[in-house]
C-alpha cells in the first residue's frame, strides 16, 4: 500500500461525527466514528465535513506549521532557538527525511473530502440544497488542499520545473502510487473544483464562517490566480467578492481587536479553535511569543516597512522584554483564537494587483485606498506600482503565512535584510530551496514519484 493512500485510509477509519445542525462547529476528535457506518443522510455528510475541517487545525497544517513555515521563509522573523524549533526552516535545510510539511495532513483532507464527493446525492436522506451545498464545501476543501500542496512542494518557483502534485479524486482509487501532475494540470484541477464549489453552495443555508461559503470559493480562486500571474482572472473573481457586500474590510478602531474574536466583519472563511482543541504549546501563540517557547521573533528591519506608527497595523507589534515580537495576531497563548483562511483585506489587495498589472491605474488606486483609508496612512496617488502593492501586503499581512509566497511568485528570492535572519546569503529567485522535498517515505512507498530538483 503506497503512502498517501496508506495514510489517508489509515486517519479516515475515523471521521467526525456531530450534531446535525451548522450552527455550531467544535472539531475534537472525541466525535468521530468508524467510516464503516454507512453514509446515509446530511447528518453523516456533515460528520465527515467536519473531520475535514478538523484535520486542517491541527498543529501540522494550519495550527501552525503551515503559516509559520511561510514566515520564517520570509524576509519578517526568525528563529531565535529558544526552544530549537524551526532551525531547520528558518536555514532553509530541508532534508526529506526530516521534513515535517503538510503533505500528509492535507492528503487527508483530501480523502475526506473525496468521500462526500464521491456520494450519490440521490441516495442520501436530507433536503437537497442542503446536501448539494455539503458536497460543494468538500469540493472547495479538496481545491484548496491541493493549492496549499502546489504552493509547498509544487515547482511553480523553483528550479524552473514544471511538476505539481498528484491531484487525488478518489478515497480509495486504483491508482495507489499517484504521479506527480504538471503545474498546469494542478492549476486547472483547483480552478475546477472551486467552480464546482461555487455553483454548487448556497449562502442562504449558512452564514458561519466556520464553513467554507460560496464566495469564499472566488475568494480563494482570486488568490490562485494572482499567484499563477492570471490577472483577468484575480480581477473578476476578486470583484465578485468585493460587490456582493457581505465582507468589509476592519475598521481602524477595531483592527487589532479583530484578531482576537470570531466572525469578524471582514471574515471570509476561517479555522474554528477552541478550549477543547487544547493544542497549548503547539498553537502558533506559544511559537511567537512565551518565555519557555517564542521561538518566532520579529526581525528589527520590520519597523522600517512602517512609514510612521500611526498605522494601525503597527499595532499588533509588541516588546516581549527586550524581544520585538508579535502580540497581536493569535494573541490566545493556548490557541484558542480561530484562524483566517482568507479575509476580504486580502481580496482587495488581490483586486488591486490584478488590476495594476492591467494597466488600470485609477481602478487599482481606487481599491487600495479603500483599505489604506482605514489603516492611519495616507492615501496613493499618481501611479501605483507593484512594490507599493507588496508593502501593504507585508504591512496588512504580516505574521499570516504569505510572505514567502509574495517573494517567491514576483522573482525576488529571499533577500538578506537584518543580520538576525537564519540565512546567511540571499536565495536567489529559482533556486530548489523554494520548493519543499517529497516527504522521504513518499518517496520509498510510491515509484512515480519525482522528488524536486536539489534533493535527491
């Protein structure tokens, strides 16, 4: 048996088991049960869903290891060895016996969401809308674990190469030693299924952001494409969003704040958390701050990204003794704050972007100023540029897992810019660093697979 396949069948044994309203989602593994017992009605599509989605919190995905790799591959923190995590990221490193990447956790995410695809609608008990929209959140769930995928272990930035990953479509397929897919095959197959996702949900069932939305299905596919350069398409899918009134963006007075409660305003999708997750030292409060842990510090060059204090973003910034530190994102030490999957600040800086590279100058003015408006600074005018563009990003996106990933999909590499950072020489654009390797026992179980260039 071939290791996604193993793994996956291996977690999925269990899948989350709950009540059958959407009202309340508190993803612990006490409620799961044997897949055994056959799906029959929304009740058990909904379990499954929600297994889903608790298998996204957890400390390997987005619990904290995603974000934080993508930090600390950046050009905002390092990694001070308080209590020797991190070393090997923040150096770049990696080996693949020793890399602890997402893939098999999103790999189950995956599976779980191949079941409620792979289900005969007609045959399950429950209110067709209802059940329809369970099958098109799994569709977003399986499109956006494959792009977390793509953006790890994909060749999109790295070593100019051209291979994805294995796009999975089945819980138990034939096919159990998958080949890598091209990037262009990879890109395609997200876009598809956040099409599915998206004609197949209906907001008017529910409005918790705890679930995946129907917009949060362009939301996501806005994102995609900025990172793959397709900028039509982050533009239109950026505008749906954007026009449908239901985000706004945090209001200066409440921006820090923000950060602290759940279903916030500018909300789209986001990880629910609570005192029963008990993920403590393994969330991502404890990784940037603590005295026995906060291993993640803020590297000085930061304060420069800031034009003046009077942004309000700078706000989120702390001292920790002598340690700059941030103190406001996740600032629940035990992990109890939800985590943003997408916010609509985003979406806006996503619109701008696709529409400067356009050529749509008085457009792209127009929505980043609707954010800057609320963040203390002043407003852009003449011409706006791609780098202005990139410091709001740094500036409204700091500390959430995106940095690296604006670095790597514009050329730049990881500069050198404080003597603090964890490597030593600038990692020049196109290097095989920017790509992370095919976990080692993927690579044992399964002979299709090609481990990325600079690993072997």
């Amino acid at each position: 048996m071939k290791k996604i396949i193993f793994y996956i069948s291996f977690i999925l044994t269990l899948v989350c088991s709950t009540q059958c309203t959407t009202d309340d989602l508190d993803p612990t593994l006490a409620q799961e049960k044997e897949l055994g017992v056959s799906i029959n009605n929304f009740e058990d599509l909904q379990g499954i869903l929600k297994g889903a989605l608790n298998r996204m919190t957890q400390s390997d995905y987005y619990g904290r290891y995603f974000i934080i790799y993508d930090e600390i591959r950046g050009d905002h923190v390092f990694a001070n060895g308080n209590s020797g995590r991190f070393q090997t990221e923040g150096t770049l490193q990696y080996i693949p016996s020793n890399n602890r990447g997402i893939w098999s956790r999103a790999y189950a995410v995956i599976a779980s969401s191949n079941i409620i695809i792979n289900v005969d609608l007609s045959k399950i008990d429950g209110e067709a809308n209802k059940t329809k929209h369970i099958q098109g959140q799994a569709y977003l769930l399986r499109g956006l674990a494959h792009f977390d995928l793509l953006r790890q272990y994909g060749q999109q930035y790295a070593s100019s190469g051209k291979l994805g990953v294995p796009y999975v479509t089945n819980y138990k397929g034939e096919n159990t030693i998958p080949p890598r897919n091209t990037i262009a095959e990879t890109v395609s197959n997200i876009y598809k299924d956040f099409d599915s996702a998206y004609s197949m949900m209906n907001d008017a069932i529910s409005n918790d952001k705890q679930y995946p939305s129907k917009l949060t299905a362009k939301a996501l596919e806005s994102r995609l494409a900025l990172y793959m350069g397709d900028w039509n398409r982050a533009e239109v899918a950026a505008k749906v969003v954007i026009d449908s009134g239901k985000y706004t963006i945090a209001k200066s007075t409440d921006y820090v704040a923000s950060f602290e409660n759940d279903n916030t305003s500018n909300s789209i999708f986001e990880l629910a958390f609570s005192s029963t997750d008990n993920i403590g030292i393994n969330g991502l409060g404890y990784i940037y701050r603590g005295v026995n842990y906060g291993d993640i510090e803020v590297l000085p060059f930061v304060k420069s990204i800031f034009d003046t204090v009077a942004d309000i973003r700078y706000g989120v910034f702390g001292y920790e003794g002598k340690k700059f530190r941030n103190m406001g994102k996740y600032p629940e030490l035990q992990g109890y704050d939800n985590i943003s999957v997408i916010r609509i600040e985003e979406v806006f800086l996503n619109y701008a972007e696709a529409l400067m590279e356009q050529g749509k100058n008085t457009e792209a003015l127009e929505q980043i100023n609707k954010l800057v408006n609320e963040r203390g600074i002043p407003k852009y005018s003449g011409t706006l540029t791609k780098d202005q563009i990139l410091i709001e990003r740094q500036r409204e996106l700091i500390f959430e897992g995106f940095r690296f990933f604006d670095l790597t999909r514009t050329g730049k590499g990881i500069p050198i810019v404080d003597q603090l950072q964890n490597i030593s020489k600038a990692v020049p654009a196109n290097d095989y660093r920017l790509a992370l390797p095919i976990p080692l026992v993927e690579m044992d179980a399964n002979s299709n697979m090609i481990q990325n260039s600079g690993y072997d």
